[in-house]
C-alpha cells in the first residue's frame, strides 16, 4: 500500500499525465513547423501551455498536503537524488535492452540529464549558502 494519501497520490498521477501531455503536444507542434503549418503548431502550443497550466495546479496541490511542508532546498535535493537515478540505473537499463539506434537516442538523453544533475547540484549549494535569491 501506498504511503501517499490517496488525494496526494492522484494529484501527482494527474501532475504526470499532463505534463506527459504538454510535452507531446510541444513535440507535435514542433513537427507541425518542420511541416511547415505554423498556424498547427500555435494551436498545438497553445494546448501545451493549457495542460502546463493544469499539471501546476495539480502538483501545487499535492505539495499543501506533504506534511510537514519541505522547504525548497529539499524538494532540489529530491530532484537532484531523481535525476542521479535516472543517469544511474533508469537509462542505462534502458539502453541495455534496446536497439542500436535507439540506444543511441538515450544515451543523448544521459549526456543532457549529467548536465541537468550538475546545475540541480550547484542550485543546491547555492541555496544552502543564501538566505534568500540566490545569484543569476
């Protein structure tokens, strides 16, 4: 059984399912201008932009529930922890059991993500050296 609370816990998978959706349709509106439709493309955005909208207010809701509300320094040692998994033992799983070329896709993937750890990294020692915004 889940040590989420069931609201917690459907509010997160409602999160996922429209950021999942958000995405696809910037990657759809992405095609569409490679196709050149521009005008598919705006509509598809706009879409995208909607459904940013509604995963924020579903993960804003399911982050009033966490008791006791983490500050922000843990939630970016949450995702630096995330994104070290996912570098660590999710894609390389991954490309073990795939194709060449699609290997090659996610082994791109990888590369970008060490990056995405190295910059949660350094916001993360920003933030424990400032009391406040930390610099640009």
């Amino acid at each position: 059984m889940s040590r989420l609370p069931r609201a917690q816990e459907y509010l997160k998978t409602g999160f996922n399912a429209e950021a999942a959706s958000a995405a696809r349709f910037r990657a759809l509106a992405a095609r569409a201008e490679r196709e050149g439709r521009p005008n598919v493309a705006r509509r598809l955005r706009d879409l995208a932009a909607e459904k940013d909208a509604l995963a924020l207010v579903q993960y804003e809701a399911a982050e009033a529930i966490r008791e006791p509300h983490e500050d922000l320094s843990a939630t970016v040692a949450a995702a630096v922890a995330e994104e070290r998994y996912e570098n660590d033992a999710l894609y390389p799983r991954m490309i073990r059991e795939v194709d060449a070329e699609t290997a090659g896709v996610l082994r791109g993937v990888v590369s970008r993500q060490q990056e995405h750890a190295q910059r949660l990294t350094a916001l993360l020692d920003a933030l424990a050296s400032s009391p406040g915004d930390v610099s640009a």
